[in-house]
C-alpha cells in the first residue's frame, strides 16, 4: 500500500498519506503491522482507521500522530 495508499514506516510508527484517485469516491484496505491488522476506509473527505487487533498500533495520519488502541476507530479530516 505504498502507492496511493501512502504508507510508510517510521520511527516505529505506520504513517498513511492517503490520496484518492479523481475517478474514485472512495476505497479501503487491511493492514497487518506486527501482525496486528487494521483497516483503511479513505473518501474525498475524510480517513478512518480501524484497529482489528489485541494490541496497539502507533499511527500517524497525515502528521497527527496517535496510538491506536484494540478495537478503537479514529477519523482524520483531510
């Protein structure tokens, strides 16, 4: 997920700088980090991420950095 998805590694952290294709409304994805899976809902207006696992997971979305607990969903304006 590199491409439009926009992730990186960093500092022990996922970073996503998510973009969106102009002939798309939207599109989503699962991640597993340390095996830990999440997933990435991205539209037009905003990104929500999705914390699958047990464990948790250090994020940051377009610079906002946060640790993502188990079970927790957190939204990103863009």
């Amino acid at each position: 997920m590199e491409g439009f998805g926009g992730m990186r590694i960093r500092n022990e952290r996922v970073c996503l700088n998510p973009v969106i294709p102009a002939a798309w409304e939207s599109y989503s994805f699962i991640i597993r980090y340390r095996n830990n899976p999440f997933r990435v809902e991205v539209n037009r207006t905003k990104v929500i991420v999705v914390n699958l696992s047990q464990a948790d997971i250090p994020l940051a979305v377009y610079g906002e950095q946060v640790t993502l607990k188990s079970g927790e969903e957190r939204r990103f304006e863009k």
